[in-house]
C-alpha cells in the first residue's frame, strides 16, 4: 500500500481552508527586483533616444523642407523666364527675406538681430504671413510665379521656423537679371549640401542663377557676435615698436597694421599673428604731429597727411606697399589741425577727410582724379577718432562727446548716443571688431582715460567692459 504524505500550509480565508503545497511561491516582485527592471527599461529607453536623436531628426526634416521649397522656387522662376514673364525680378541691392513684420516692410523690427548690410543695401520683409505666401510678385519672392503650368506654385512657402534672430529664414537676391536665394541648414546630416551646391557659404544652402549676389552678412545670420573679452585678458606685447606720442596714425591692410609715429619720423608695420615689427621707409616730412592721418584703399596703397597745423600739414601722401616707396600727390585745401582724419569706405573713388582743429570742414578726395571737393561734417578737434564698417563712418567727436555715423552713399549724418564720459581728447580710439560691434577708449590721460567699451550698433547701447592696464 503506497502512502503520499501531504507537506505544505494551510491557509484559511473567509471560512474556507486551502492547502498550499510546499515551494510553490504566491508573493509579487519585489522591490528589487522591480527595481532592476526599471533600471534596465531606463537604460534601454535611453539607448533609444540617444541613437534616434529627435532633435536632430526634426532639424534634417526642416532641412529637407528647406532645400526643396528653394528648388520649387527656382524652377517656377525658370518656368516664368521661359514663358516670357519676366519683366521685374525686384529691386536691386535688396534682400528679400520670408520674414514678417506687420510694423515695417523694410524690417526695421529685426534690426538688432539682423545682420548689417553694406551701405546702399536694404532688407524687404512682408507685413503678414498672407502677403508673403502671395506667389503674384507682392509675395517674399518679388516675381509673378503663380501664373499655371507644371512648375508654377499656388503659393510661396516660407521657412519652417523663420525666425530672424535664429537667422533660419529665406532671402532673394536680384541683379535685375539674375537670382539667387538662400537657406541655413541646421542638421548636421545636410551640412554637406551646402558645401556641395556650388556657392558661396558651407552652412548655407544656394540656390539660383548666379551665386554671386547675396550680401556675405546673409550668410552669418544667426551667429552670435564676438563673446566681450573679460577685463583679465589684456596682455602686454613686449616685441617691441616705436614710442608713439601726439600725431600717431595707424591702420590695417591685409592684416597687417601700419604705424606712423606720432612726434615722429619712423614707419613701421606690425604683424599680429607672429607679433614682429618691421621699419619701412620713413614718413617724408619729418615729425608728425596733431592731426596726422594715414588709411589705406587697397591691398597696395596708403594714404596720409602729416598734420601739425603748420604750412606743411595738408601734404598729401601715397604709400606704396610693395615698393616701400611714398609719393606726395599733392595737397589738401588747407591745413590740418588736431582732430583731422582721412576714412575709406571701403569701396569707390572716394576718400573722406576731415580737417580738425575746431572745424566742420570735411572734403572728399577723388582717387583718379586727384581733386578735392568740400562738405560740411562735424566739428573735430582732439581726440576724433573714426573707423568704417560695412561701407558707414562712425565718429567719435574730438573735444566734444558727440557719436555720430555718416553715410558716404546718400550723404546723410545719424546722431547717436553719445559716448559714455563726455569730454575726448587726444589718445582717444575706435575700432571695428564685427558687423555689430565698436571698441573705443576716451584717452586725455586722466582716471578715466583708461575706461574700454563697446559699442553695439543694432542698439546704439555704449557698454563698458573693464580698463585697459595703463591711463592712455
């Protein structure tokens, strides 16, 4: 007789009895053990968002989008071309862009986040989202395209994001004849387009007919401006230079900057990326002094006065840079005081001068005419200091606290905000470092003379960002 003996619990609930054999397990997980499949599900879900990456998806998509809706663009203007429809491709020097700003068709509400044009450019923006998708030529896209036929849009798209300060937007580019329009990629998977599309930029997607029109600011939209140094980073350059005093003239040409002393015979150039110094021939009238004045127009050629208010101070000069040789090519219509100034755009025939001492005499000089003509500026005396960017003059008043840029294009003086401790006087100095930014010191020698800013042109706001070692 076979006996089966019965090992286990006895469990009694609601009145009734039940066995439960032994080893058999009733309990849920426990804590541990859902623990780890937490953590297992943490890590795998983390594997996935790493690889999948969804930022960067939604960028490549937007990307996608971006470089077909300029194709689309582009074929329909090639379809216009064929059919004849083609009498106005908007107006020239102008970047026409998708972005929309209801308070100004020229996107003035953008000015301090877009990039600054060269003089005579201007920006088109459309004044609502309905405008802008018009495919009739008032539409961001200057140029009927909506007329019918296999490439013609029923309406003009606009950017994904199109935002002016991110510099995600599209613009248009005529010469009257040919166009080009442009888009910032964003992922890095179609970083490759845009080095491969045959223009200009490797971050900016091209489109069009010629790949030479837009305004190389387009192609930095979007791009923070120059991080302010901090005050901790002046170093001192012991290689060496002459003494300057009263009179020193400098500017930069290829990278290269060329010193006249100031009090004075010596001229010398400076190489900032191997910090060495090199004498060249001397300036030709002996001691510089107040007023002095040197910039350069080209690759090859400086000009310059020497100043000093005397009978000799309005000779004026070219320097030769190859062959190290200077020329007087005449003179300017009369002496020169403290405060004088020569300034080039840029670009053009024309150089701007200044006349100082107490004066509001300013005269354009013609290049390949070698003549000079007269204007009225600003009252200059010691301490003026000009600088040029992108085509406008911005000048800080000798002996006054006047801040004021000039348009050489249309002629026109824009008072600014005025620099932030009153009084220039001699040491006092401007440079352009972007599109956006101006540093300056006040110089005279005093407590203050030292005080470093920087001025941002978008905003007009002067901000100081420490003091230079020494007073100046």
């Amino acid at each position: 007789m076979m006996f089966f003996s019965r090992v286990g619990r006895k469990i009694k609930r609601s009145g009734a009895s039940f066995f439960v054999s032994a080893g058999v397990k009733t309990d849920s997980f426990t804590l541990v053990e859902i623990l780890i499949v937490i953590g297992i599900l943490a890590v795998l879900t983390g594997a996935v968002v790493v690889t999948l990456n969804p930022a960067e998806r939604f960028k490549e998509t937007r990307d996608v989008r971006r470089m077909s809706d300029l194709r689309a663009i582009h074929q329909a203007l090639i379809f216009s071309q064929s059919m004849g429809d083609f009498s106005f491709l908007g107006n020239t020097s102008t970047v026409y862009t998708s972005l929309v700003d209801p308070s100004s068709a020229s996107c003035a509400s953008y000015a301090s986040v877009l990039p600054v044009l060269s003089s005579g450019w201007r920006y088109a923006c459309s004044t609502s989202t309905t405008n802008a998708s018009l495919t009739t030529g008032v539409g961001w896209v200057p140029m009927n395209i909506g007329g019918g036929g296999v490439a013609s849009l029923s309406s003009l798209p606009l950017d994904p994001t199109n935002d002016a300060a991110s510099g995600l937007f599209y613009s248009f580019v005529s010469d009257g004849v040919n166009w080009e329009m442009t888009a910032k990629l964003e992922s890095s998977k179609y970083q490759s387009s845009a080095v491969n599309d045959g223009g200009v930029s490797t971050s900016t997607y091209e489109v069009g007919t010629s790949f030479s029109l837009t305004p190389s600011a387009i192609f930095d939209a979007g791009t923070p401006p120059p991080a302010i140094p901090s005050p901790t980073t002046w170093v001192v350059d012991s290689s060496g230079g002459v003494a300057q005093g009263s009179g020193n003239a400098i500017t930069q040409d290829n990278g290269i900057f060329y010193v006249i002393t100031g009090g004075g015979s010596s001229f010398q150039s400076y190489n900032p990326a191997t910090h060495t110094w090199a004498s060249l021939a001397s300036n030709p009238t002996g001691n510089l002094s107040f007023g002095a004045a040197l910039t350069a127009v080209s690759s090859s050629t400086l000009y310059a006065w020497i100043g000093g208010g005397g009978f000799a101070s309005n000779r004026f000069y070219t320097y030769n840079i190859p062959t190290n040789v200077w020329t007087q090519v005449g003179t300017a219509p009369a002496y020169i005081g403290a405060g004088g100034s020569l300034a080039y755009p840029g670009t053009g025939d024309l150089i701007y001068a200044f006349q100082g001492g107490g004066s509001s005499v300013m005269w354009a000089y013609s290049i390949s005419g070698n003549s000079w003509t007269g204007g009225v500026g600003l009252s200059q005396g010691s301490g003026n200091a000009i600088v040029q960017d992108n085509g406008i003059f911005y000048i800080l008043t000798g002996g006054g606290s006047n801040f004021q840029s000039y348009n050489p294009a249309t002629h026109t003086w824009t008072t600014l905000a005025s620099n932030p401790t009153s009084i220039l006087s001699f040491g006092a100095a401007l440079t352009a470092v972007s599109s956006s930014t101006l540093y300056a010191w006040v110089g005279n020698g005093g407590s203050a003379s030292n005080r470093f800013y920087t001025y941002n042109i978008p905003t007009n706001v002067w901000t100081q960002v420490g003091t230079a070692p020494a007073y100046i």
